[in-house]
C-alpha cells in the first residue's frame, strides 16, 4: 500500500494538479520493464516516504498521451518540480543527479513543514534539536584569530566565523539552524574527511583558518 504523497498516475488523472501544490514534486516516468527504471524505483520510494515530498509514477505505457507531451523518448525520465517551477531532469540512473534531488526536495519539504528534515517524529527528538540551537555561539569580529568557514548546502553557500575555542557541536549547532535540519554531515571534500566528534575545538580539529566544508542530510 503507497503513502498517501506516493501517487500511481491514471491516464484520467490531472498531473498538473500535482505539479502545482506548495514544496516539491518529483515525477517518475517508467516503465515494468526498464532495468533502470527498477533499479530507481526504490529509491525514490523509500525517500518520498521518509521526507514526505509527492512522487508521481507514471508508466509511460499506460500514460501515453503524457509521455508524448513532455516528450519522454529515454526512461526512466525524473522531473523535481517545486512551487510549480521546474528545478531538475534527468534521464536514466543517475547517482549523482538523482542525490541532488532528492536532497533538495527533502531541503524544500523542510522549510514547508517548520520542522527539521531528519528530526520529525517523537517529542524528544524535537526537544532536543530546539535545545541545540541554544548552543550556538555568538560570532566573533574579524579579525585574525578567526576561523572563516564556508558552507556548501544543496546549491546555497554561507560563511560564518568562529574562534579556535568554538567546538565542532557549536559550529553544527549554527549549521543546522540554517539549513533547518536536525540531522546533517559536514566534511571537507578533498580529501574527504567528516568532522563528526561534537566535543572537539575547530582549533584541534585540523581546519584552516578559511575552509570550505560540505553539508549533507544524514
């Protein structure tokens, strides 16, 4: 049984009604029997129920007439549209196109619903994401003490100071208040290494004065 934002289109359903509502709205164009389209199948699946955005089948078999519309010629064929306004397309299996995706629609549900991506769920969880929020720390002036780290989310960038004394909690503490998730990942890219011991100062860390870190939802 599909949740509810899970949707199997009929060719007598009206796909833009689904298109238009508020947040995000991934189309799945496919097919029984396409490889791919199994193979991405799942995800999609397991992801729409977990953050909650609408994903739409639709089996290009059955729906003729609105495969020919978007002009579906190679499957599977995903649209994330959101607010109505297309943000990303791609053909085929695409690893690294479809975790973008699906991280920004989880990103964009979030921000609709009021609530942290990963936090939902139980009272406790919530209490302790808006406690967590008290913990970040002020931030310091310019000068040459501080560390200026730079934060690369979805396709949105921000930059914050901290001092060496700052932990990396506080800094994930300030990170998570502004992409509005409760359960996240920073890392340097290259070479990658994650920055996941709270209690560690940035000093001791091993982060250069000016950084660029990446923000994944966990």
């Amino acid at each position: 049984m599909h949740s509810s934002n899970i949707i199997n289109l009929s060719p007598s359903d009206d796909l833009n009604k689904y298109i238009k509502k508020q947040g995000p709205c991934v189309l799945d164009f496919s097919a029984t029997w396409c490889g791919p389209c199994q193979r991405l199948s799942p995800i999609l699946h397991s992801a729409a129920e977990k953050y909650k955005f609408t994903l739409v089948i639709i089996d290009v078999d059955q729906n003729k007439n609105i495969s020919q519309q978007y002009g579906i010629s190679g499957i599977p064929h995903v649209y994330l549209y959101i607010d109505g306004k297309l943000k990303i397309e791609f053909t085929g299996f695409d690893q690294n196109k479809l975790s973008e995706m699906i991280k920004l629609a989880a990103s964009k549900v979030n921000k609709f619903s009021g609530k942290g991506v990963s936090v939902g769920g139980s009272e406790n969880k919530r209490k302790e994401y808006n406690t967590d929020m008290t913990n970040i720390p002020n931030e310091p002036p310019d000068n040459d003490d501080c560390y200026h780290i730079k934060f690369k989310f979805n396709n949105d960038e921000f930059e914050r100071r901290f001092l060496g004394n700052n932990t990396i909690g506080q800094m994930k503490a300030f990170v998570r208040k502004k992409v509005n998730a409760g359960n996240i990942s920073i890392f340097s890219p290259f070479p990658r290494k994650v920055y996941d011991d709270d209690n560690v100062t940035i000093e001791k860390s091993g982060l250069a004065k000016r950084e660029m870190l990446n923000v994944s939802l966990k």
